[in-house]
C-alpha cells in the first residue's frame, strides 16, 4: 500500500469466526467459510485468538491468508501454554511458528500478541521469561499485555525496550489491581485492547461474560485524544476490540473508525496497493 494511504491507526477486533455475530454484522445467513471474507471487507487486521486454546495446523492459517486480500494483516495471540503455564519448551514455540509460516510467507502476519493473566506479577522471574519468550519468537513483532498493576515499575518501558517487546495498552474496568491506559509505546508500533468496563462479572462474581459491554459514542471518543498521542509516537497503531458478545465488537470497531476519519485519523484500509 502507498504510504500515503497506510491507515495511522489500524482498527480491528479480537477474532471474528463467531455464530452470534451473524444477524448483528455478518448477513443472515452467512455460513463460517465466509466469515472472513466479509470481515475483511470491513476492516484491514484482525487479532486471531484461537491459537491461544490450540495450536492449529498451518493449513488452518493458509486457508484464512488465502481469504483476504494484500493489505489485510494478522496479529497472533500466543498459546497458553506460553502466557498462562510459561512453558519454554523450544517444541512448543516451533509448531507456534510453524503453524504462522504461511501468513509470514504472504507477508501477512505483523506480530504475536502475548496476552498474560493477572496471576503474572512483575518480579526477577517473571521479567526472564518475557525475555527468553522474545528469543524464541525469532524476529516477528511481539507485544505483551499485562493485568497485574505490579508491572507499572518505573523502568518497565526501559526493559520493554531493551529487549525489542512492544507494550499492549488496554481499556478494561478501573479495579483494584488491573491497570488503567498509560499511553506507553516501546517498539515501532502502537497497540491497544479494549475489553470493555464490565465491572460487575470481571471476576465471574456476575455470572456472566467479562467481555459482555457495549461501548458508547461517549466512551470511544474518551480514546481519541489517547489514540491520537499514540499515534504521533508510533508508526503506526493497532487498536483492537476485545468485547466480542453478540457482535458488539464488530459494531463498536465500526464507529471508532467512523469517530477517527472525523478527527483525521484514518482508519480505513483504503484501496489495495497495485
């Protein structure tokens, strides 16, 4: 794509292969096969989260690349048993990168996202493993998010940087111990979650799905001004809606894009380079 129509800020959602998805944005009727196809009509990225359950067979993957058209990307979540067990077995992280080679070989795939739960507290330990990870993960872009306040050490962006891992920002309930947006860009691009602020069932106290909110105009336009600094930092900046229930990410997705070309931030993928 010319550089003068790269998105500055590049909007997307947390996955996209959901049935209750169909009705709220996908047309009624429109069978999996086809989801991808239509989401990419809409937007330019998306974060692919099944991996973080399973690691598929590269054909998987190569069957979604094939979906899309060139400008479209990937940004992988890594498996659990990386982020959640902190398993370093060099075996694991190879099927992990053999099984994204075909959206790396279609110079698709921007990254590895590496999304840590909030039992993951800063520590000696805990910082030796985000660098063995980094090691392992070969070149690729590597963001880590983390849940646990403890990290927001002084020094954080200093290590983040000196061993090339990006800072995942993220927007989620303003509860003791989670951390709020802090604006922090340690590689050359810029990444954000939003979660949604659904208080009530964060910790499953409600009996419903975290990620269950629906953002409003109000709420989104809270992240402009932020969106905004991020981008004047960084190259560019991936913004991704994690609140997927019924739709709602897709739907939310849609108006940020809509709220950032009204600030002259484009958002939109533009026409294919040619």
């Amino acid at each position: 794509m010319p550089p003068d129509l790269e998105p500055r800020v590049i909007v997307g959602t947390s996955g996209y292969s959901f049935p209750d998805w169909v009705g709220p944005f996908y047309p009624p009727g429109t069978p999996s096969g086809e989801f991808l196809r239509h989401y990419a009509r809409h937007f330019s990225a998306v974060e692919v989260n099944f991996t973080y359950y399973r690691i598929p067979h590269p054909r998987v993957l190569a069957q979604m690349e094939a979906k899309t058209p060139p400008h479209f990307r990937f940004i992988v979540k890594l498996n659990q048993a990386m982020t959640h067990e902190g398993s370093g077995d060099p075996a694991l992280y190879r099927e992990f990168l053999d099984c994204c080679a075909p959206l790396a070989q279609a110079g698709k795939l921007d990254g590895f996202l590496a999304q840590f739960p909030w039992a993951f507290k800063h520590g000696a330990a805990a910082r030796s493993q985000l660098a063995r990870m980094r090691e392992q993960l070969g070149t690729a872009p590597l963001w880590v998010e983390f849940r646990h306040d403890s990290w927001l050490q002084p020094d954080l962006a200093d290590f983040l940087r000196g061993h090339g891992i990006g800072y995942c920002d993220v927007d989620e309930p303003r509860l003791h111990g989670l951390i709020p947006p802090t604006g922090m860009v340690t590689i050359d691009d810029a990444y954000v979650r939003l979660h949604g602020r659904n208080a009530t069932n964060w910790w499953g106290r409600g009996g419903g799905d975290r990620y269950d909110y629906d953002y409003s105009e109000d709420e989104l336009r809270e992240w402009l001004g932020r969106l905004k600094e991020l981008a004047d930092k960084a190259r560019k900046t991936y913004l991704f809606f994690n609140n997927c229930h019924a739709g709602q990410a897709a739907r939310n997705a849609k108006l940020m894009q809509e709220l950032l070309r009204q600030q002259r931030l484009p958002a939109h993928p533009g026409p294919p380079a040619r």
